[in-house]
C-alpha cells in the first residue's frame, strides 16, 4: 500500500496545506488527508515529497524540521496501522484509516473505541460470565478500582488516555504515579498491571484495539514484604480496651480480633451470618476462589463476638473499615514509627510511617497465621482453615516477631 505526501496548491506563491495520501487498490480509491502543516512550494522537495533545505541553524530551517518530524509521524502511524491489520488478518479500509487519523491527531474520540466506554464494557463482561472462577467478586472489585485508578491518573497527569497512547511513555508515567503519588507498594503494582494487561488482552480479542504495545510492558516482581503481624498479646489488649462510648470503633475492634481469631479474609469473615454456624464451625464459600469452602472452628474470642451481635456482624465496606482501623489503633498510642522496605525493579525503597497507618484489614489475617505457626500449629491444619493450597504463598503470611526470634534462639542454644 502506496502512501506520500503532496501540496494542496503546488503552483502558487504562498503556503500551502500539506496533504498525507495512500492509494487503497481494493476499493480503488485513494485516502486523502490533511495533515494541518503548511509551506511554501519553494521549500518543499517534489521529487522525494518531503521538506527541502532542511540544514542550517536560520529559524525557517528550524521550522522546516518540525514540520518534516510532524510528516513522520503521519507515516510511522500508518504503517503501524498497516501492521496491525496484517496481524489480524483483516483488511484496512478507507474509513478505518480515517477514524485512527482522527482519534491520533485530531483528538476526536471515536465512541465506539472510547477508552473507559470499553473498560466498562470489559466490567461488564466479566460481572455476567459465570463460567469463569477467576470471576470472583474481589477480583471484580480490584478491576473496578483499577478503572478508577487509571481515571485518577488520567486527571492527574492531564493525560488522555486513548488507546493509541497505551505505550511505554504510558507505562513509565503509570508506574511512577503509581509509587509517587498513590504510594503502591511493589506487589500492589504488579498487581494493577496485571489486572491492566488483562484487560487489554480482552480489548484486542473484542476487536476494540489492535495495539499490543502493552504486551512489552515489564512485569514487577513480587517480593515477600515487611507487613505487620499481632502477637496474641496485642490481639489481648485490643480486644479488652476500653473505647469507653465510641460505638464505631467498638464494632471496628470486635469485627477485626474476630478476623484475627478465625484467619479469614475480610471480605469473608465481614459477612458471616447465623445460617452460616453448624455443629461449631464456621462454614463459608470464599469470596476469592468459590470453589473452596471453609470450615473454621469456633473458639472463645469468635463465640464471644458472634453472640455479641447476635451473630449478626457489623456490615462496613473494607475502604471505611481500613480507614476506621487507624483510628482504632492512633486511639490506642501504637504510634511508633517503623521502616518498611519496597522493592521496584532493581531499586530498594525504604519508607517510614506509624504503625497505625500500616495496619489493614488484612492483618488479621497475617496475625492469625503467625500466632498459630507461634504456637507450633502445623501447617497443614493452618491451611485448613485459611484454604491456603500453596505453601508458598501461605508462608508469606508468617511474619515472626523480635520477641519469637530471641526465644527460639535461647530455646535452641540454651
């Protein structure tokens, strides 16, 4: 497929518009369009349909190289465009080559290719296939809050997100605002753009965008981080502080030992009910991956909470709980500050904050594991009742502290 450039009125003596054409043989036409650069004919090359005289420091030299890096990018986008097509075996019209020109140098947005219309789309896919368990309703959460995330960043950056900008200027911006501004850790990183990547995946095999830049994005590495655990003692003193008459963060406290008592996720142990309790235990579907279902013993610390609430526990959403917990904890002093350590890449961040802003829903669940594998629990009865398969990723849960280190040292070498 043929394409250059040509003047609008070659004959006259003034500036003429610049014009990018490309003979489409199929359809026997050719693609006519203007490319908004203008110049006058003495300076235009008719032989090699570019810029002439483009050496020299004088202005209207400097001019006529921004004018020829313009042109280039015309033709470097359509023959990507060309690529692109040819990878999906389908033919490039006249009014498709039309559309891209439009959404790359115009900045009109085409609404059927419209960014976050198709992430909603993709949202909407994924909310109605029940066949795929990889569908859960946390996973469904974490796509939502990337789509918001990528939002946040677009505003941030004043950045229009199309996407034929999804490259690795994209990437590098992304990543950046996602350590810099929103303070991700690494894991959470690798998280988001995973979650991005399959996103783009279901664009590309929906036919919303035949750019696979994305796919040369490099992935972060996980690492195993420096995340609190409670000790039993501490799950103690929380559990029997006294809140006097703030009722919220009474409901806070119990609904977290609660969590630190059973190992649950929240998003499980926030929602257990009465019908759920049978012969003591405690029986639910994982919200994560519902093909398991949990069976956790009731003890003393989960039958006091449950029949505190008439086993009717207090319904927050994770954002407010995860908010609620720092107050919880800046109520009761724990703030000390504590280093935590991320790693980017090849790179080693180190960071300080309170020990109040480090606590989350999550780390009951962290402190769960620790304390039991503290008190020689097996492993395999732990996993039981975490529904933990890999004991890869369950040991990354143990988060011995100084006090264990220090004893089990003496123990061993006394």
């Amino acid at each position: 497929m043929n394409y250059s450039f040509r003047l609008k009125y070659p004959n006259i003596d003034k500036e003429s518009l610049i014009y990018f054409t490309a003979s489409f043989k199929n359809e026997g036409k050719t693609f006519v369009y203007s490319t908004g650069e203008k110049i006058h004919p003495r300076d235009w090359d008719f032989k090699n349909k570019r810029p002439a005289n483009l050496s020299g420091r004088r202005k209207d030299a400097e001019i006529r190289r921004a004018i020829e890096i313009q042109l280039s990018r015309y033709s470097n986008f359509f023959i990507e465009l060309i690529s692109r097509y040819k990878t999906i075996n389908e033919n490039l019209t006249i009014e498709m080559v039309k559309d891209e020109f439009n959404t790359e140098f115009k900045k009109v947005s085409k609404n059927a290719n419209d960014f976050f219309k198709v992430y909603e789309l993709f949202l909407e896919d994924k909310r109605n296939d029940n066949s795929d368990q990889a569908n859960t309703e946390t996973t469904i959460k974490r796509y939502e809050y990337n789509k918001t995330l990528l939002e946040d960043f677009q505003a941030h950056k004043s950045y229009n997100l199309r996407f034929n900008t999804i490259n690795k200027d994209f990437y590098n911006a992304f990543i950046h605002y996602s350590v810099k501004t929103k303070n991700h850790s690494a894991n959470t990183l690798s998280r988001n753009i995973g979650l991005f990547k399959t996103f783009m995946n279901w664009s590309i095999a929906n036919k919303y965008t035949y750019n696979e830049e994305f796919k040369s994005f490099k992935n972060i590495k996980r690492f195993k981080t420096d995340e609190i655990a409670l000790t039993k003692d501490q799950v103690d003193e929380i559990y029997q502080f006294d809140l006097k008459k703030n009722e919220k963060l009474k409901r806070v406290r119990d609904l977290f030992v609660f969590g630190c008592c059973t190992g649950m996720r929240y998003s499980n142990y926030s929602k257990v009910k009465k019908n759920d309790i049978s012969d003591g235990f405690i029986n639910v579907i994982d919200g994560k991956d519902r093909s398991k279902k949990l069976s956790i013993p009731i003890n003393k610390y989960s039958k006091e909470i449950l029949e505190k609430y008439d086993y009717e526990l207090p319904r927050i959403s994770n954002q407010k709980f995860n908010d609620y917990l720092k107050e919880l904890f800046e109520e009761m002093e724990y703030d000390q500050v504590i280093k935590k350590t991320m790693r980017y890449g090849n790179d080693i961040v180190e960071t300080e904050s309170t020990y109040a802003d480090r606590i989350s829903s999550h780390t009951a669940r962290r402190s769960f594991i620790t304390i039991m594998k503290n008190e020689g629990v097996p492993d395999k009865v732990i996993m039981s009742y975490t529904g933990h398969k890999s004991i890869e990723v369950f040991n990354n849960y143990y988060r011995p502290n100084q006090e264990h280190r220090i004893n089990f040292m003496k123990n061993v070498w006394s």
